[in-house]
C-alpha cells in the first residue's frame, strides 16, 4: 500500500512544485523590461487568473473521484465518459470567461485600484492570456482524469513541458521579438495550448482503446440524470472553494491594515504553509485515487487501509515539517527577503508558523479521501465551520492580540476543516 501511496503522491508534489514557476518566470522575464509597471502588470494579471481559475479547481477534483470508481469498477469506457463529461463542462465554463473577460477586467482593476500604469500593463497582459482559458480549463479536468486512473506521471510530465515551453516562447517573444508585457503572455498561451496537444496525444497513445465515436456521440453521456450527480459533487467543491478563497484573501485584507512590515511578515509567513502544502497535496491526490478506486470496487478493508495509511504519512510528514520549521523556520524566510527588520519582525510570530503543520495535515488527508468517495457534502459543510469559526476567532481576538489574533484565527480554521470532516467521516472511512 505505502509504494502505491508513493507512486502517486511523489509525481504530484513534482507536479505541484512546477506550478509556481509559470508565474516566477513570467515576473522574471517581466522584470528584464526595465519598467516596474510592467511588473505590477504581471503581478495584477496573475492574480486575476489565480483567482479566477482557483474557484473552477472543482474540474480537477470531482473528476478524480468519479473516474477513480469507474477505475475501481472497471468500468473503464465510463471513466472515458467522466472525462468527456468533465471537458464539456471546461469548455462551457471557459466560453462564459470570455464572454465576460470585459466586466472581468474592469471588475477586478476597480478593485485593486492600480497606477494607471500598471492597470494598462495588467489589461494588456490579461487580454493575450485570456485566450488560453479553454486549454487551462481543460488541463485541470484532463489531470484529475489522469490520477484518477491512478496515473501520476503523465500530469508531472506535462507540468514540466508546459514549464519549457513557457520559459522558451516568453523568452522569445519578449526578446527576439520584442513584444513587451504581451509576449510574456503570449508564451504562457503557447505553453497551456501545447500542453494540451501533449495530453491529447498521450492519451490517445496510452487510452486510445476506452474512447470510441460511441463515447462521444452515444445519447445519455450528458444527460440531465448523469449531470446531476456530476453538478452535485462539484457544486460542493465549488462553494468549498469560494470559502477557502474568502479566508485566505481576507487573511491578506487583515494584514495590509496592519502596516507593511506586518503584512510583509505574514506573505512571508505563508510561504511556509505554501511549502508544506505542495508535500500534503500529493498526499491528498494519492488519497483520491486510492479511496475512489477501493470504494469503486467495493474493496472495504483495502479502502480503510489505504485511509489508514494515508492519515500516517500524513502525520510523519506533519513532525517533519514542525521540526523543520521550529528549528530552520527563520534560515527559511530568509531565502526570501535579506531585511533584518521584516526577518526579526517574523520572530515573534514564529511559534504560529511552526502550528501550521499541526493544525491542518488531518485537512489536506481527508480532503483527498472524502473527494475520492465523493463524500463531498461533508467536505463542504467541513468549510463551512471551518470558516464561521475564523471569522468569528478573528473578530473576537485580533482587536486585543493584534497580528497574533490574525494567526490563532488562522490555525482555528485550519484545525476545524480536518476536525469536522473527521467527525462527519470517522465511521464512513475508518471502519
């Protein structure tokens, strides 16, 4: 069980650790312009995106689950119908991005109440990505495909190409050719569309046999009475989502009223938890594959040995990484930032950091098993507490602890999403 853990967690956190790259590159090549409008056009750009696409990640997750218990069933043309499904949904998602890209853009520069500047640079960047929607859309629901049928290294392969390729055409199209902000867009549109052409073409040399005309045209695949469960499991993960996206941008709306060395402490900060949670979500990924294919199968005490033995690596990777940041934490941040001020300004809310493993590795575990099960309900009403209680925490202690009530909220939070979903779970997943 623990090698078939680690066949698919190992892949995911290479997959996961890629990620960030996209933008480190596109801000790199940026910077080379000469212009630090071009950076915040970057800047404000990518977090249009991230926002934008984060709230649809529910392509990626229901599709793991469903097609892991068509994999488990054996059901393999099914699990050929769940992918089919899953893209048609990104396609029609990504048709009504574009649709409303205009109100998008001015929506989100009302909001962040940029230089006229770098709002010009952002709309620039954003109006050339925009046009990669479909191919970004459909790689979430092609990857949650691909670990679904318990294959991790086709999605690292093609996260480590679609990485190349970026590097190349931005670096090209900004310096060969010179075409400022746009190009680095330009290379990110390239590297999502090709990414896309690699998995067609992988898949249609490794799955080609579960795909028929018949899989595509045969009446019922999209049917109301199919869609529906489809609708209900990703409406779960939909509004889990927004949840987890209101905590942490209000999280940084906390910290910028606090002064900019604060709110320079805690981005800094939550590089930490960035870090240990690309280690815990190929964990989480392994769990929707495993738990959706015992489930699948009807193979009980397979499935509670592989939560079992999902909740230990868990927690062994949890004491790694409090040990890890109890004694290097601050050698840590200072990777990110030479500032003594921001770097001893971090010391006195080093002790918070350190919790962050403890309080939510239970969260990252059960949020993979109970997608696998697509058990999702209780994930999302998991959340739901999780964030009443932050809010309420944060409310209640940041006016007398300051920053240090910012963080005990936080870690409630975190604490809460695993605490619940374990109660909600426990005889369901346990045995």
């Amino acid at each position: 069980m623990n090698r078939k853990i680690l066949a698919l967690a190992i892949p995911n956190i290479i997959s996961n650790i890629t990620i960030p790259l996209l933008g480190m590159v596109d801000l790199a090549i940026a910077g080379r312009l000469g212009d630090d409008a071009q950076i915040g056009g970057i800047a404000v750009g990518g977090t249009i995106f991230n926002f934008m696409y984060w709230n649809f990640s529910f392509l990626r997750m229901g599709t793991s689950g469903f097609t892991a218990q068509a994999y488990g069933a054996r059901r393999l043309r099914e699990a050929a119908k769940e992918l089919v499904r899953a893209l048609s949904v990104a396609l029609v998602v990504a048709l009504a991005i574009w649709a409303l890209q205009v109100s998008v853009v001015r929506t989100a520069m009302g909001v962040m109440d940029g230089s006229e500047a770098v709002e010009n640079a952002a709309s620039r960047y954003f109006q050339v990505r925009i046009w990669a929607a479909p191919a970004t859309l459909s790689l979430y629901a092609f990857t949650g495909w691909f670990i679904g049928m318990q294959n991790a290294r086709i999605p690292m392969w093609i996260s480590i190409g679609i990485n190349i390729i970026n590097i190349l055409f931005s670096f090209l199209a900004v310096r060969a050719w010179g075409m400022g902000i746009e190009g680095v867009a330009l290379g990110t549109l390239i590297a999502q569309w090709s990414g896309v052409a690699m998995t067609i073409l992988i898949l249609r040399r490794y799955y080609g046999r579960f795909f028929s005309r018949e899989t595509f045209l045969r009446s019922g695949i999209l049917s109301w009475s199919v869609m529906r469960r489809f609708f209900k499991v990703n409406s779960d993960i939909f509004l889990r989502t927004v949840c987890l996206v209101a905590v942490f941008t209000y999280f940084t709306v906390a910290s910028t009223k606090m002064g900019d060395t604060l709110l320079a402490v805690n981005t800094l900060m939550l590089q930490l938890f960035t870090l240990f949670s690309y280690m815990m979500d190929g964990f989480a990924y392994a769990g929707e594959a495993l738990t959706g294919r015992y489930c699948g199968a009807g193979n009980l005490p397979m499935l509670h040995r592989a939560v079992r033995n999902l909740l230990l690596w868990g927690a062994a990777l949890m004491l790694f990484f409090t040990l890890l940041y109890a004694a290097a934490g601050q050698q840590i941040l200072s990777l990110f930032t030479p500032s003594s001020v921001i770097l001893a300004a971090a010391k006195e809310y080093a002790v918070w950091a350190v919790l962050v493993p403890v309080c939510s590795f239970l969260a990252f575990i059960l949020d993979g098993i109970v997608v696998g099960i697509t058990a999702t309900r209780i994930m999302r009403n998991a959340m739901f507490a999780a964030t009443i209680f932050f809010f309420a925490a944060y409310f209640l202690l940041e006016p007398r602890l300051g920053n240090a009530g910012l963080w005990i909220a936080f870690l409630i939070y975190l604490f809460m999403r695993g605490a619940v979903q374990l109660a909600l779970s426990k005889r369901r997943i346990l045995g």
